[in-house]
C-alpha cells in the first residue's frame, strides 16, 4: 500500500508542472484572443474615427439549380425546338451591419446562370440587388435610402425560392410585375397595429433601349420588364413614386395593395412615356392548407409615339402594350400536417392557374401578337427535409391564342440560410 502511494504522489510531483504548464498556456490564450478582440475594434477605429461603434454583422444567403424539359410538340402539335436545359439559376449572398438598435445595413449580392462570361445575362451576370441604410425611429416610421425592392406583389420582396411554390416564380410575377424589380430611391416604411405601409421615391424606368444604362426598353411580350435599370447608372430625368400597404387581421391572413406612378421617356423622347401599375393581393394559411390570389393591370402612355420611336409596326405585330393585366390563383398544402409525428418536414402538394396578356390593349393603328395573351396550370410539389432546403417538382400546361404554347417539366433544388 506504502509503495502504491508513493507511486501516485511521485507521478503527482511529475505532472504538477506539466498541469502548471497547460493552466498558463489556457489561461495565455484567453488573453490572446481578448487582445486580437481589442486589436481588431483598434483597427476598426482607425478606419473609422470617431463614428465607430461595436455592432453586429450578418452573413446569409440563398441559391437555386433547376432543370426544364419543354415538350417536343407546341400547343398547335408542330415541333417546338426547345432544348432542355440546366442551370445554376442563382446564388445571392446577403452581408447586413447592425450599427446600433436603430440604424443597420442590408445588401444582396447575386450571381446568376453560374456567374457571369460571355453572350451576356443569358450567360450569367452579378449584381447587387438590394443595398441601403435604414433608419427605425419607432416602429410606426422608418426610413431607407440605397438600391431597394419596389414593394408590389407577393414574389418582389419575398423572392427567396423556398418561399414560393413552383421552380419557377409565378409569370405573372416576372411579365407584369417585373421581379425581381429594385432601384434606386429613399422612402419610409412602418407598422401601424396590423397594417404596415412601405412607400418610395426612386428612378423611374426606362422605355426607350439604351446600352448604357443597360435596358430593352418596353418591348410586347416582355411589358415594362425590359425597362429596369437596377440601380446602374439609372437615369433620374423622370422619378417615380411605388407604395404598399398590408393588413394582417388574422395570424397567417394577409391582404394588401400596391401602386407605381412614374414616367419612363427620361428626357431621351419629345413626348411622356406615364406608366401606371397597380395590384391588389392576399394570402392565406392554415393548418398545413395555403391560398395565394393576385392581380395586377398596368397602362402606358403615348404607346403610339414610343412603337414608332422603337421602330416596331404593325406587320410584326410587336407593338407595345397599351394595357397589360395578370393574374394567378394558387392553393397548397402540406400532406406532413396529418403525420402524428412530424419532425418539421413538409410536403406540398400545390396547383397554380395563371392568365396574363402584355398586349392586353395596343394603339388602333398597331395589331396584337396573339401569342402574348396567356394561360398557365402549373401542378407540382415542394419537399421541404427542413425548412430551409426545398425539392421542387412541377409540370406546367403553357397556352396562348396563338396556338405555339409549349408544355414543360421542371425540377429543382433551393436552399437559403
């Protein structure tokens, strides 16, 4: 026993320096690292003077890949020609700062089709597609200022993929309500009880195609898509003016308008180019069942004078739309609600009906391409193993008046963080 113990307080005696040794070596880098901390708010101070504070940064993002397969017959049954095609749709990265409890920043920054190369967007292109200063005073007012999302619709604000159902966003959402749609501009947003408002000043579009800003201008199938700018270089001679306001009655009911007001000729036409585009929305959810409803209609002023500025007439009936309207209806729900066990996976069975037309109305003098009014059923479903991975599969019946719709497959994988 004697000798057992005089073993143990030996190999004490041996390890009580190595023990010393790792106590000062946890303890030194303790204070290492405080010192890089401080170090690093040095350095920060430096850069910034006076103005610098301690905050808070944010880091997060989001992407999809997916997959379409048009048929290989049109609506009329005569060959399509349309090829399958993959893509890495996009992948956005997100970086905010909060300056204190009431002053932060937000960006997002995208990259689309796998980057950006050669033959322009279609083979890829970056850009910043929010990036402002906000200001809260109160939760009843507050400001931004930078690039910002024009606040219409259900998809342009909300436009992350495992957000919507569908591969691909709503039509009606790209073709009249341009998403994602941002520019430059300020305004104030806030929250009144159940109702919140968003309201802004900022560039207005761009009717006319120039290389410099970048735009197509308004074209027939497109409507006023072509007209965005995005916050480069943007042309300021005409403003417009985009606002919001949504009431929430009920958890997972909301209800809302919006409306944008401007013209688009920025001094580069003798003549106004005004543009209107109003819609009115809601959604609804309940145990596991959602409902989406929208509508919008928008009008183009002096179509005429712009056709013929354009250089676009009659025999190829790709005149300007005087008058564009959509809507879509959409009913979902999740099959993992009537699991006993759900361990937060859904699966969404989902239907969507859309009717649009970009040439809803032209100039007397000009005829319509009956190719650009439009019917849409999309059914599908989204798997979601976890809220913020989405598999996504849908089968889409595409039809216009001209008969030359093709159908398609759409498969794909969404993630945001």
């Amino acid at each position: 026993m004697k000798h057992r113990l005089s073993i143990i307080l030996s190999a004490l005696v041996a390890l009580t320096p190595a023990a010393a040794c790792l106590a000062q070596d946890v303890s030194q880098l303790g204070e290492l690292e405080r010192k890089v901390d401080i170090l690093t708010q040095e350095i920060e101070k430096l850069k910034l003077g006076d103005e610098f504070r301690p905050g808070k940064v944010s880091i997060g993002g989001y992407g999809e890949t997916v997959f379409h397969g048009p048929s290989k017959r049109r609506q009329d049954a005569g060959p399509s020609h349309a090829k399958k095609q993959a893509d890495n749709l996009r992948a956005v990265l997100y970086a905010g700062y909060k300056f204190n409890d009431w002053i932060l920043f937000n960006s997002e920054l995208e990259f689309e089709h796998g980057g950006t190369g050669e033959g322009g967007e279609v083979r890829g292109e970056a850009a910043i597609e929010q990036a402002y200063l906000e200001f809260k005073f109160s939760d009843a007012l507050g400001a931004r200022a930078g690039n910002v999302i024009v606040p219409l619709g259900l998809v342009n604000e909300i436009h992350e993929p495992t957000a919507f159902h569908g591969v691909d966003r709503p039509n009606v959402e790209r073709f009249i309500i341009p998403s994602t749609w941002h520019e430059n501009g300020i305004g104030l947003f806030g929250n009144f009880g159940p109702v919140s408002y968003r309201t802004y000043l900022m560039a207005g579009l761009n009717a006319v195609a120039s290389a410099d800003p970048a735009a197509d201008g308004f074209t027939a199938a497109g409507g006023i898509r072509g007209g965005r700018t995005e916050g480069s270089n943007s042309f300021a001679e005409d403003l417009a003016w985009a606002s919001r306001v949504d009431i929430q009655p009920l958890t997972g009911v909301k209800a809302g308008m919006g409306l944008f007001l401007g013209e688009a000729d920025q001094g580069r036409t003798t003549f106004s180019v005004p543009v209107t585009l109003w819609e009115t929305h809601a959604a609804a959810e309940w145990r596991g069942a959602s409902l989406k409803a929208l509508y919008a209609q928008g009008r183009i002023g002096n179509v005429d004078a712009l056709d013929s500025e354009q250089g676009f007439t009659d025999a190829a009936r790709n005149s300007i739309g005087r008058r564009l309207f959509g809507g879509y209806v959409e009913g979902a729900f999740d099959l993992l609600t009537l699991a006993r066990h759900n361990q937060g996976q859904a699966l969404y069975p989902f239907l969507r009906y859309e009717r649009y037309d970009t040439q809803a109305e032209t100039p007397s003098a000009f005829a319509k391409d009956p190719a650009n009014s439009r019917v849409e059923y999309t059914l599908g479903a989204t798997c979601k193993p976890i809220a913020q991975v989405a598999v996504k599969l849908d089968r889409q019946w595409k039809r216009n008046q001209a008969r030359t719709g093709v159908d398609q497959w759409n498969l794909g994988l969404a993630y945001v963080f």
